[in-house]
C-alpha cells in the first residue's frame, strides 16, 4: 500500500447493541479517514461513542450481542467480519490500542518485563535474550528511568504515569503503524498528563506512527492533532482540521465542548466538561438533532428532520446542523 492511500478508512461504521429492552445504537454512520503519520482527535463528551467507536474501528467488538455494519480498512484490510486469526495477525502488529486505565492491560501478578518479552516472542518471534534487550530497549524509549531494574518490578510498584508508559512500550512491540489511544491520560494529574502526551507525540515522529487521539477534554487535542472528529450521540457531527473547528466551528455543541473544557476557556478551572442537560438515550433517540433538546439554536426543524453533514469553508470542514454558527471575521 502506497503512503499516499489512508492508513485508516472508516466508512458508514454503525454499531448497535442488542439489550433486553431494545436496540441501542452506539455508533452511526460514522465515517472518516485517517493518513499516515498523522494524529486525528476524536473527542466528544462521555457517553458520546468514542470508545465504541474506537473498539469497533479495530474489529474489537465481541460478536454477541452486537451487530456491527459498515467498514474499517486498515491498509486496506477490511476488520469489520474479519475472522479471528486474520484480527490476531493485524492486532499489535498493525494496530495497537492504549485505553485510560493502564492495569486493565497490565497483568498486576506478573512482572513489566515479562509482559514486554511475551509480545516480542509470541508477535515478532523473539528469541529469550532478543526479547529482554528489546524489552528493556522500549522501556527506555518511553522514559522509564532505570529500565534494567524496572523491568524486575511488578506494575503495582510503579506511579499511574510510569504504568502507562509501561502499557505504550508494549503497545509499541509489535511496531504497530497505528496507536489508538483512549483517554490515555484520564485520571492523571495535569504534569503527568502532559508529559504523556508528549510522549506520544515524541514517539509517533520518531516511529512514524499514526495516532488516534480519543478524549473528552479538547485542551488535550488542541496542539496535538492535525484533524478533529466532533462526536455526540453516536455520530459525527463536525469533523476538519483541528484549526478551523477550533477557530471557526459552526456546529453549537463543538462550541459547548470547547467553553466546557477547563483548560481552554478557564485555566483555574478544573472541573470536567458539563453542558446544561444530559445526552440522549441512545435506546431512544430523538427524531431530529440529537442535540436539540439542549441546544440554544434549536428550531423546529431541529426537532423533526436530522441534519446531515454538510460542507462548510474549510478545506475538509464539515458539519451538522440546520442553523451553524456564523464564520466569524477576521479569523483565516
Ligand atoms: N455492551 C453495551 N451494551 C449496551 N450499550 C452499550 C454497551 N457498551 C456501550 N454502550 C453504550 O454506548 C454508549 C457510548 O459509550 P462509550 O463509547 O463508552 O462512550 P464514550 O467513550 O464516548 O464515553 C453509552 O451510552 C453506553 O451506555
Ligand atoms: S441542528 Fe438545531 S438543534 Fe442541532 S445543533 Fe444545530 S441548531 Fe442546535
Ligand atoms: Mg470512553
């Protein structure tokens, strides 16, 4: 596959749960892509998708009790309906994913090193020694100081930061072309957060790896993505580059996430995002924009015809809604 095909094609992606009271529809009709060498956000308030959709991207959801529609390429191999084995060969070779709590994929009964050592020897084929010199190889690559000794030590030994830097050397083992990270620095106080995330950045330059960015808070995407995936309710409702949605988004709730995020529009604020009124049940959804019944813009086609994506000025800019925002002036 030549550099210049996306990395990553996600098209027309819906994921609908099968619960004793109903269908409930997680993720719909979701479609983006993503380049090589390139950082995408997708952000969206809790209970938005983003993990779903995340999970869904790398074939990862189970197959009970969920019926999964749609596409995900990954250099061009389809993961939606993949069999088992042909996921096993792209998981941590191609693709490897990082989610906000680090001891769900850490073995807490089994030491750092060891964890490591396993995916080079059963992924790349490592011999024993091979695998510990790469293993303690990796550790110093993500900042862990005294990596012979750390790779002795069980992961309850170690801060929330130094584990997570644990779990990013193993997702990095397999040498995967894309890191899927979600909410990788939740939890985390701000310094450690930050220097996570530089991290990541540190390491997708230097590997040449792709990231997907998945969060909550806008302050984490904001310098460190190239383009953006607005999500509420299951769907995509802005996406484009990171500047315009941040300079000039026209979407209502891309604008509530953005004055709800503490760090960008209050500093001393630490408070997570809240805007007035709670998502909606995505067992019943409304008719119109899912946002509407917590949208200051909303009108009363708002409520029975929902937008589709629209293209706005910017290049790749699209949004969803009946009465965007204007552009303001003077920004370019
Ligand atoms: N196994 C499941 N069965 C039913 N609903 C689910 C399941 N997993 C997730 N959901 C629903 O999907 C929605 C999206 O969840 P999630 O992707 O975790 O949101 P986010 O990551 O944006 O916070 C939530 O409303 C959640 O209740
Ligand atoms: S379509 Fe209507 S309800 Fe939805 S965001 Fe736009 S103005 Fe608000
Ligand atoms: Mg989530």
């Amino acid at each position: 596959m030549s550099d210049s095909s996306p990395l990553l094609e996600v098209t027309d992606l819906c994921t609908t749960f099968t619960t004793p009271t109903g269908p409930v529809a997680a993720v719909s009709g979701v479609s983006f892509t993503l380049n090589h060498d390139e950082t995408l956000g997708i952000v969206g308030e809790s209970g938005s998708g983003k993990t779903v959709l995340s999970r869904t991207v790398m074939g990862l959801q189970p197959r009970r009790n969920v019926v999964v529609t749609g596409s995900s390429r990954l250099n061009g191999v389809e993961l939606v309906g993949a069999s088992e084995a042909e996921k096993r060969r792209v998981w941590g070779l191609e693709v490897a994913m990082i989610f906000q709590d680090p001891m769900t994929s850490l073995n807490p009964v089994m030491r750092i090193g060891k964890q490591i050592d396993e995916i080079l020897r059963v992924r790349r084929g490592l011999s024993r020694s091979a695998a510990r010199d790469r293993a303690i190889e990796l550790l110093e690559l993500v900042g862990i100081p005294s990596p012979t000794q750390r790779y002795r030590e069980y992961p309850g030994a170690l801060s929330g930061g130094m584990r997570q830097r644990v779990v990013i050397a193993a997702a990095l083992a397999g040498s995967p072309q894309l890191l899927m990270a979600d909410e990788p620095t939740t939890g985390l106080d701000v310094t450690i957060q930050a220097q996570i995330l530089n991290l990541l950045d540190d390491l997708r330059a230097r590997l040449r790896m792709s990231v997907v960015l998945v969060t909550h808070d806008l302050g984490v995407v904001a310098t460190r993505t190239s383009r953006l995936v607005v999500m509420y309710a299951g769907r995509v409702v802005e996406v484009g580059s990171t500047r315009d949605l941040f300079a000039r988004h026209r979407m209502p709730y891309t604008r509530a996430l953005l004055e709800g995020s503490p760090r960008l529009s209050n500093p001393a604020h630490t408070r997570l995002v809240t805007i007035p009124g709670r998502p909606p049940n995505l067992a019943q959804l409304p008719a119109g924009c899912s946002f509407a019944p917590r949208c200051a813009y909303a009108t009363a086609q708002c409520h029975v015809e929902r937008p589709e994506l629209q293209p706005a000025d910017g290049l790749g800019h699209y949004f969803a809604c009946w009465n965007p925002l204007p552009t303001p002036t003077g920004v370019s």
